[in-house]
C-alpha cells in the first residue's frame, strides 16, 4: 500500500488529533530545527499501517492490540510511504509482522 503525503493531510491530521507542532506547519520553526524543513506527523506514517492491516493483512474485522513505532527518517510532504505486510515464522498466523518506510 502506497500513499503520497500532502500538505493537505498535515491540516487533516492537525484537526482530527490536535497536534500542533509547529514542525508539522511552520516552515520558519522547521528550517531552524535539525530536520531543516517540514516533518509529517508520526501520526500520519503510522495511520498507513492501519490499513494496510484492515484491508490486506489478514483483513476486515481486525484490529492489532499494541504497537511500536521506531520512525527511522523524517517524512516530508510530497512523500510516498509504502507499508509492506510480512508474515514472518515466528508469529502466529494472525499477527503478521508490517513495516513502513518512506520511499
């Protein structure tokens, strides 16, 4: 599952979850930070996986109990994150092994 992130998300995500961190809007705040421009909310990488488990890994009506995050690199507006569903041998069938990297 692919999606390119716009800025349009940023706004969305801002209003659904309240995070107003101004790395995620303020290009002025971003420039002077380490990351040197505009960050995508974690919020908005991770949400990927979501779907990706509830259409595709193993599909409607679940739902995965806990999570961890490690956020590798920065995403930025204009990229595409891909999140990609593994199966691995040492997890039961129903607790597949998913991870997201921006491309």
């Amino acid at each position: 599952m692919r999606r390119t992130v716009t800025a349009t998300d940023i706004e969305r995500f801002t209003e659904i979850s309240g995070d107003r961190n101004p790395l995620h809007y303020d290009l002025d705040a971003a420039r002077a930070s380490r990351f040197g421009e505009i960050v995508v909310q974690g919020g908005i990488t991770s949400a990927i996986l979501n779907a990706v488990v509830a259409e595709q890994l193993p599909g409607p009506d679940t739902v995965f109990p806990n999570v961890n995050w490690n956020f590798t690199a920065p995403v930025r507006p204009g990229d595409t994150i891909t999140a990609v569903g593994l199966r691995s041998p040492t997890f039961v069938a129903t607790s597949p092994l998913l991870r997201c990297a921006p491309r």
